[in-house]
C-alpha cells in the first residue's frame, strides 16, 4: 500500500481505456501500508482505487479478487473489483499485475470505540460464516512454518532479550497444536486502516491481500489484538467484549476454540512482531514507506504471555 511503482497520467489514462469508468479526472498515491502501490482514481464514473502488485503474482490474485468480489455479493462490506471490458478483474500495468475496485465511503480509525468494535464483529463474524461457500483455497503463507523462516533470518539483527523471547515463544507453539480448530477464509490483516467507518458505521473492510484459509480463531485473534489492546499492549476488557460478544452472534465459539483462545492471541502476536522486526530490518526500497514499530508488538506479546489466564477467563465468561 506503499508507493513503490510511480505511474504518470498518460499511462494511467491508457490503462483506464480498458474499463467502463469514464475519463480520469486525477489520481493520488497512497502511502499507508507496506505491500502494494495504491493509488485513489477519480473518474467521470466515480471514486476507484488502483493496486499495482508488488509481490504477488498474476497466478496467486485471482483467489483475492475473486473473494472480494464474492463477500461484497454476500453482504459483508467489500471494495468490489471492477471488471475490464473483456470482464476480467486482472489486468498488467508497467509490467506487474494490476486492479481496479471499487472505493469505498469513510476511512480508517484511530482512536476506538466499543461499538466499532461491535460492528466489526459481527462482520467477521459474518465473513467467516458466509466464507464456507467460498470454492477456492489458499495455504496460509505466513503460517508457523515462515515464523520459522523468519527466526532464523533475524537471529543476528536481534538482542538478547528479544532472541530469548523469541526462542521460547516458538517452542510455545510448536507444542500446541492447533489443526483440530475450524477453519475457513480469513482475511488474515483486519487491522484499523484496513477497515472503514463513518462514525461508528462499518462501511467496509479492506486489503484482502494476506487473506487465506487458516483457523477462524486466529483471524480473530489478531483483529482484538489490534482494535483491543490499549498503548500498554494490555486489552481493554471492554472493547474485546464488545467484538467478541457480536462475532459468536454470526459464528458460535466451539468449547476447543474457548479453550485455545490464549493460545491464539499469542500466535496472532508473533506473527506480527516477526513482519515488523523483518520489515525494520529488512526494509524495501519505496517512494513513500512507512516502517512501523516491531515493539508494539513484541509488547503485546508479553501481555498475552502474562495474562493467558484473565483473557481465557473473559472469553469463558462471554460465551
């Protein structure tokens, strides 16, 4: 979402010929995010965003654009890819994949509230339940085995204390297992700027980009431990009721989901600790980069460390 491939009006002008948009009035890049090049596009048609992809290749999109297109048709509030005029969703520009979706109303939050949380919720709740008629796959690619990868990639741009908790938060969830838990699409990064509100209205969710097929519990767990957790890294109780208590009204909890959910708040933890330490380390070349604090969550992860027992009782107590 980054702007690393830089496109000039002509250009942009000749790929629109391809759509039934109408003519461009002006284009702005995006600079928030890490992965792709985002441009807003404005036509005489309406309000468009641009993804150029960086990394992902034609062969793997289809099953994002695809998915997109599928949940804004099942009522769960997604940019819906726009079709060229040979009604395909793909097309290439400056030699790299590229879409055009749909621009949703209102924008990402930052400061946070219960019935935000509330709302997003129950659209993922909604968005994991619908998903089971979703036909296509797609294997987690940053599942424990690129944590692994990750790990070792890391070990000499880490100190002591972060290679310690490293090490022992691995060899935590490599002895808990968790493929008996349900599983189903998920989109795998609902952070705050990837979903959209006017006031506390959810009018969309977006970057579907990391979505997979992996346990439901840990797409979960990793949106509470974004739009729930306070400065300190700890939740705030209230708000992880609020998203909590909407999601199992679309998608009941299974008694092995309630008695993972500890495990799972740290999983969804490491994960993201490990991409920021990477992309701290490691950082791509770009225009407009914004590289974000590893220690925000390598400070959630020592609160769900800390806490397993009160989360897991929260959690007990809701269902």
């Amino acid at each position: 979402m980054s702007v690393y491939t830089t496109i000039e009006q002509d250009e942009l002008e000749a790929f629109l010929l391809n759509y039934n948009v109408g003519e461009l009035i002006d284009y702005t890049g995006i600079s928030d995010g890490i992965e792709n090049t985002n441009y807003f596009v404005n036509t005489t048609q309406g309000k468009y965003v641009l993804t150029i992809f960086e990394e992902l290749s034609a062969a793997e999109l289809p099953y994002f654009l695809d998915l997109m297109a599928f949940l804004a048709e099942h009522e769960v509030p997604s940019a819906h890819p726009i079709e060229d005029t040979n009604g395909r969703f793909l097309r290439t520009l400056k030699n790299k994949p590229a879409a055009l979706v749909v621009r949703l109303s209102g924008k990402g939050v930052n400061e946070v509230n219960a019935n935000q949380c509330q709302a997003l919720g129950s659209n993922l709740g909604k968005l994991h339940a619908v998903s089971h008629q979703f036909s296509e796959h797609r294997d987690n690619p940053r599942g424990p085995s690129w944590w692994h990868d990750m790990s070792v990639k890391l070990d000499k741009h880490l100190s002591f204390d972060e290679r310690e908790l490293l090490d022992a938060e691995m060899s935590f969830q490599t002895k808990h297992r968790r493929d008996k838990l349900p599983t189903g699409v998920i989109h795998a990064d609902l952070f705050r700027d990837n979903a959209l509100f006017e006031a506390d209205n959810l009018t969309g969710i977006i970057d579907f980009y990391y979505a997979c097929n992996d346990v439901q519990l840990y797409d979960l767990a990793i949106t509470v431990n974004d739009w729930c957790s306070k400065p300190d890294g700890s939740l705030d109780t209230v708000h992880v009721s609020a998203m909590l208590e909407s999601y199992m009204i679309k998608r009941p909890l299974q008694d092995e989901e309630i008695d993972a959910w500890p495990m799972m708040l740290r999983a969804a933890a490491l994960r993201f600790w490990l991409s920021r330490l990477h992309d701290k380390h490691f950082p791509k070349e770009g225009e407009m980069t914004h590289i974000k604090d590893p220690d925000v969550f390598k400070n959630i992860l020592l609160d769900r460390i800390h806490h397993s027992e009160k989360y897991q009782q929260l959690l007990t107590t809701i269902h």
